[in-house]
C-alpha cells in the first residue's frame, strides 16, 4: 500500500499526539495490529442486556412491563446527560442551549409516544395478578426521574403545593424542603396516611443522594443556565418554546400517561384498586392535583391554573 501524503500527514498528526502524552506511536500501533475487529454484538452487549429480564412470575405479560421500564430507565439516563452537559458548558449560547433541551424533549416524547405498548399491549387479566409479585416495588421509586426533576428546577417548585407558599427559598435549606417534596403524599397508604414500605426503602435508598445532588444542582439546573444566557437568548421564541415543551412533557405528558394507564388497569367501580406497592396514584398523578410546574415565570396564571386539566377530563371520558 502507498504511503500517500494525506496518510503521512495523519501518521505525524498522530505521533504528535502520543508524544505530548509522553507516550509512543509505535506502541499503539501494535496495539491496533492485533486487536479484534469490534462485533456489533459485543459493543451493544445484545448477550448481556437480553439477559436482564428476570420475570416474577410465568405470566407472559409480564416480560413487556420489564423491558418497556428498562427502556424507560434508558432514555432517562440520556435525558440526565444532555442536562450535565448544558450545565457544564462554559459559554453557553442559545443554540446549544435549544439542541441539548431539545434532544430532552425527544427523549420524553419517544416515551409517551410509545406508552401504548404498556397501555394497550398487555392483557389486564395478567397484569393484576403478576402485579402482587412485585410488592412493594413500583415505578414511583425511578431514582432518574428524581434526578431529572430536580436537574429541571429550583427545587421550591418541587415543594408539595399546600405548603410551598409558606417556604422562602432564599432561607430555606434543601434538606428542609425535602422534608415537604411533592411525591411523598403519592406513596402514603389510602387508608391510615402512613409512608408506605414503598416510600420508606425509596427514601432509606436514595435520599442522601437526592439532597446531595439537588444541592449541586442550585446553580446548575436547566432553570439556573437558562437565567444565564443573555436577556436577548432569553426571550427567543426558540428557547422559550423548548423550555414550556419540557415542562410540559415532563409533568403533564409523561405522568398522564401513566394516569391513563392506571385508569385501564386500576380503576374499578365501585373501588379503585391500590397499585402496586399501595401508592395513591388517584392524587398522585394528576397533574391538575400536583399543580408541579417547572418554569412558572413563562406561563400565564390561566396556563397555570388550568394545569392539565383538559387531558385528564379526556382520558376519564373515555
């Protein structure tokens, strides 16, 4: 094979590279002469991943819940990287801003999107039965979820509703408003009002964690970097579009999904039945109970006060 100039350029460029790294080329280069070619099989894993479906149960069913949650959990970790990598840029702009807010957007809205297989794609007969294998556990308890809420938002906006006008934020500490987080009413039993075991391992789990992270994220969340782009980027009809859209993909769409799910598969007349690990998904899902708005600034008090409401009366009418 000829060693043409646009090869000798790149062997240079590539030797220069390994020197400043105080390392030799030719080292390398052995090392790529005798490495394997890479397999699609063996970078995705395939054999690894096919193998962390572990049903509970032999209901076939249940396989779908499984895989349709791992992928859930996948595209919550995206979502979580393009949130790290706007707040680690050192000079934001608006257009990168958008791009990574956006991508956040796909994300969710691939998830809503693909709901139906979680809403229509399982028999209900199943279902309620495998269900009471996986007590306590529940979906509530997605940590990334957590995550994404508060990598989303000053962290007063995750405060439940009934108390967050009685806590400044200024003075306030995040351990203090933890203490009032909006999700723990929806993993309280129905009955008595007591934390469920479900919300009691969720918090032994993950809350030193959750105060840890939401502490770094005061300055870091996508609220925070949109503040810090110009008045000009600020008020871009593109940047403002993107942010209302993860609002409302985040706390309207994604959970209203569930709610319809919950409906086909929980409701039942006279009697709801309680999901699994006794989460109160009636209060707890709603978007219009919940009134959990990200960028309150850039919604109108007739926005915020119908809050999802539209959606929820249509999937009741259903």
């Amino acid at each position: 094979m000829e060693i043409t100039p646009e090869i000798q350029e790149k062997l240079e460029k590539i030797n220069d590279k390994y020197a400043a790294l105080g390392q030799d080329m030719g080292s390398y280069l052995d090392g790529l002469l005798y490495a394997d070619s890479v397999k699609y099989w063996d970078y995705i894993s395939v054999d690894t991943l096919l193998s962390l479906q572990k049903p509970r149960t032999s209901f076939p069913d249940e396989v779908i819940f499984i895989i349709y949650h791992q992928i859930t959990e996948l595209y919550f970790k995206l979502a979580l990287r393009e949130f790290e990598q706007i707040a680690d840029k050192e000079e934001l702009t608006a257009e990168f801003f958008v791009d990574r807010t956006t991508r956040i957007n796909r994300y969710f809205e691939a998830l809503t999107k693909s709901f139906e297989i979680m809403v229509q794609g399982m028999e209900k007969e199943q279902f309620l039965k495998f269900r009471m294998s996986l007590l306590p556990a529940s979906g509530f308890q997605s940590a990334q979820y957590r995550l994404i809420e508060m990598a989303s938002t000053d962290f007063i906006n995750l405060v439940h509703k009934d108390v967050r006008d009685d806590v400044d934020p200024k003075s306030a500490t995040i351990e203090e408003m933890y203490k009032n987080i909006y999700w723990k009413e929806g993993a309280t039993e129905l009955a008595s009002g007591k934390k469920t075991l479900t919300l009691e391992q969720f918090e032994e789990r993950y809350s030193k964690e959750f105060i840890s992270f939401a502490k770094e994220q005061e300055t870091r969340n996508l609220w925070q970097c949109y503040q810090k782009l110009s008045k000009s980027d600020q008020e871009r009809e593109d940047v403002i579009k993107a942010m209302k859209q993860n609002d409302v993909n985040v706390n309207i769409n994604w959970p209203l999904v569930h709610y319809k799910s919950a409906v086909r598969y929980l409701q039942k007349d006279p009697t709801d039945v309680a999901a699994t690990g006794g989460t109160n998904w009636q209060k707890y899902l709603p978007p219009r109970f919940q009134k959990r708005i990200f960028y309150p600034a850039l919604w109108s008090e007739k926005e915020i006060q119908e809050w999802g409401k539209s959606w929820v009366e249509e999937v009741l009418a259903k």
